[in-house]
C-alpha cells in the first residue's frame, strides 16, 4: 500500500508531507477505534530470536528509528507500534529554538536520498521531558533514547553547558543518551568533535552519571565525514572516557556519485540515504575492527533494505536505525529486516 501512496506524498514539500503524516498516524493510533490493534496486527514484530541486550538494555529487535524523526518526542508511541525495538528522539537542545529558514529538506529520488538543513529545530528540553515523563509512566517497555545538542547560540566555549542541562532534565524518562556533535546544520557544532572539546564534553556528562544510582548509557554520534586519523582518536575517546558505545553515522557534507542534477545536490545540509551507506558501513568496520570490538556499535545510514542492515551486523554493529530508508521504502521494511535476521 505504500508503494501506491507514496508517489503523492513525494509531490509535496517534504517537511509539510512528514508533520501530515506522523500526526495523522498518532490520531488513528489514539483516537480510531481499534487503531492501535490494527497497526501493530499489520506492523509490529513479534518474533522470538530477535530481542537483544547491548549496554545494559533489552531491545525487543535490534531495529529502531534515528533521531531526526521525532523531534520533540511526539509521536514515540504510534511509531513504536509499527514495530521499532528502540526509537530515538531530538536532537533536543535546552531552550526552544524555530531552526533554520524554510525550505530546508529536500528529496533526491534518483539517488534515494534526502538533503537536510533542519538546524535542530525543537521546542526545548521540557517540552520533551515532560512527554516522555508521560510516556514512561504509562508504557515503560518502549526504549527511548534521548539525543542531545547545543542552542545555535550557544557559544562552543560554553556547549558543555548546554549537555548538562538536556542530560539532567532527560535522565529520569530515558534509557540511553546520544551526544550530537556531528550534525553539519549547526555552524561551528562539528568542532566540537575534536579530541579536547569532545573529552571535556564526555567527561563531564560521565562525572554526572555515576553520581547517579543508575547510569544511563551514553553513546557518541559521528560524521561520516572523519578521517582514520579521526576514527583512532574516537577510539581513544570511547576508551578513555568510557561511554556506552558509538552511532555511525550521521549524515554527510561529501557530494561525490551523485546522478541528481547539481542544482538539487548541491543545497547545503546533510547529505544522507543510500549514497552515504557504504561510507557508513566502513566506518562501523574500522572502528570495529580496529578497537577489538571493545565498545557496542549502532549502525545508520543507507539502510533501505534487509540486505543493507545485515551488512551493517556484518561489520560490527549490534544494533541499527532507520529514518531515510523507513521514509523511501515505508514502515513494512522494519518487518522486512527483522524476518531476516531472525534467519541468520
């Protein structure tokens, strides 16, 4: 069926179509009768093999949905019903902020791929808390990582700030963190993957946690973008401030194979879908091969079929994530990939 309907979503502009369609999917899934039976009867995943424990949380399937798609925690319940075992949401920074200027995603369907330049457009951390607060208390099984950032106007000298404060008001309605230091949409953000800036960020945040009864797992998100060299002092990174695991990748600012005119493929933003899977799926392998497998791994970007996760598992990743994929081959692909693995 979304096969047939997606051809008249991809007329209009992307964003208008998304804000459409995840609202209309949390309506049939809160208001119709027997709206929620009928999507997990047609989506969800209910197969014995699949369930997973990697930093310290059980996943009922290794397939969960990036962050990006739910921004300010919205829509966490209806899209867990279509069968995700995690759904990661934000990125959320601690004051609200409109992100930047309409239009600023753009589909690239001959190369299935989207171009982003949301900026972190969210309506702050309390928002967010304060509905996941909600969530938890009446579904505590659904597994919810927060993703965290910086405020646009946040100077970088000042961005552990920023953390401190999502990471505080978020650790009570989440299972695990991401840290977001590698989204192209936010100038100056992806300094802050240095090896200096990065530590005192991570550090920090680890000081936090373990005050804490309960450590929340954090991971690291990173650019595809980073060089050997970069992916090494990662490595040192994870070992040095031991966090949870890493998130590969983000999106890219590279443009190189394209076949959509250059017009289209040169708007500014992050780059992702399949054009970005095989750059993604060799970072996972570096960082997993060349640290031993010392640390979990999350693979992203490109996944658009069953196949494309399994090479993902194949070059070290314990988990993956959906979003690009999820929006070009439609919500029956979690169910696709997940019968697959099953079979491995």
């Amino acid at each position: 069926m979304y096969r047939l309907i997606k051809p008249l979503f991809f007329k209009f502009d992307p964003e208008n179509v998304h804000y459409f369609v995840v609202k209309r999917l949390k309506w049939f899934n809160d208001k119709f009768p027997l709206g929620k039976t009928i999507i997990r009867s047609s989506f969800d995943v209910n197969v014995k093999g699949l369930e997973r424990e990697v930093f310290g949380i059980k996943f009922k399937n290794p397939v969960g949905l990036a962050a990006g798609f739910d921004k300010n925690g919205e829509y966490v319940e209806s899209l867990s019903n279509l069968g995700f075992g995690f759904i990661e949401v934000g990125t959320v920074t601690p004051m609200p902020q409109p992100g930047n200027d309409k239009p600023r995603m753009f589909r690239l369907p001959a190369d299935e791929a989207l171009i982003n330049r949301m900026g972190f457009n969210n309506k702050g951390v309390d928002v967010m808390a304060e509905r996941l607060r909600i969530l938890k208390d009446n579904h505590p099984e659904i597994v919810v990582g927060g993703n965290i950032g910086k405020n646009k106007s946040t100077p970088n000298e000042d961005a552990v700030n920023d953390y401190i404060k999502c990471f505080d008001r978020l650790f009570d309605v989440v299972d695990y963190f991401v840290v977001n230091v590698s989204s192209p949409n936010t100038p100056g953000l992806r300094e802050l993957q240095e090896k200096e800036p990065l530590k005192k960020i991570l550090n920090t945040l680890q000081q936090r946690n373990f005050k804490n009864n309960i450590a929340r797992p954090i991971l690291l998100k990173i650019a595809p973008d980073l060089t050997n060299a970069q992916l090494d002092d990662i490595i040192e990174i994870v070992a040095e401030t031991k966090i949870a695991g890493i998130i590969a990748t983000n999106t890219t600012i590279n443009r190189d194979n394209l076949t959509t005119e250059k017009q289209l493929a040169g708007q500014m933003g992050g780059l992702s879908g399949k054009p970005v899977k095989n750059r993604s799926t060799e970072v996972i392998r570096y960082l997993s091969e060349k640290s031993n497998k010392a640390f979990p791994i999350i693979g992203v970007g490109g996944i658009h079929s069953a196949r494309d996760a399994q090479e993902k598992m194949n070059a070290g990743a314990c988990l993956v994530q959906l979003y690009t994929g999820f929006i070009y081959e439609g919500p029956g692909l979690i169910k696709s990939i997940c019968k697959t693995l099953v079979n491995k």
